[in-house]
C-alpha cells in the first residue's frame, strides 16, 4: 500500500507534501506530483499538510479519482526506483491520462 496523490493536485503543485516527506517519494511530473509505491513507507506526514487535499491512503482514493492510483504506479514505470526525488528532479512528464486532463485553472 501507499499514499495516491489525485485530480486536485493536477496544475497546482504545491509541493509543500515534499517538504514534509522524510524519505524523499514524491516526485515532480509536468503537471502533478506522484508518490513512488516502492520508496514510499506509509507514514502519512504528507496528507495533513497537502492544502487542496489531494493526498489518500490508496485504499481510500475516491471513487471518481480511481484512475489517479494506476497513474500513479504508471508514472514509475520507465523511471524505476531512483531512490530519492530529490537527486533526480522535476521528471519532464506525466503518465497520459494526467496529460490529457483538461486545464486547472492557473499553474503555479
């Protein structure tokens, strides 16, 4: 199990989830955050602090966001187990059903 970050985040990025995440699992796509499954170690410390609440222990993702759980296992696919986002980046990409999202608003 892990955490899922879901359709608020899409354009919003806030990342204040990064700074509070002490194994360093939530890494930067275009236009939303994702946290890796096999790094993340289920300790919650980013939920609370995610200001558009788009954070969910995966077994309790809404049912209108269920797509964002397989996005998120997706967005790792080809880039594997970096060990810490912080070494790698923004990764220049989103898993395709976050690209095709229409647009949130303004991105920050």
């Amino acid at each position: 199990m892990t955490y899922i970050i879901a359709e608020p985040c899409v354009d919003v990025l806030d990342k204040a989830c990064i700074e509070e995440c002490p194994v360093d699992c939530i890494y930067e796509g275009n236009r939303m955050l994702y946290i890796h499954p096999d790094e993340c170690v289920d300790c919650g410390a980013c939920e609370p602090v995610c200001p558009v609440e788009a954070i969910f222990y995966e077994d309790d993702v809404p049912e209108q966001w269920k797509d964002y759980t397989s996005a998120n296992y997706e967005f790792f696919e080809d880039l594997g187990s970096p060990g810490g986002a912080s070494k790698i980046g923004k990764v220049d990409k989103d898993t395709p059903f976050v690209a095709a999202q229409p647009p949130r608003g303004e991105a920050h």
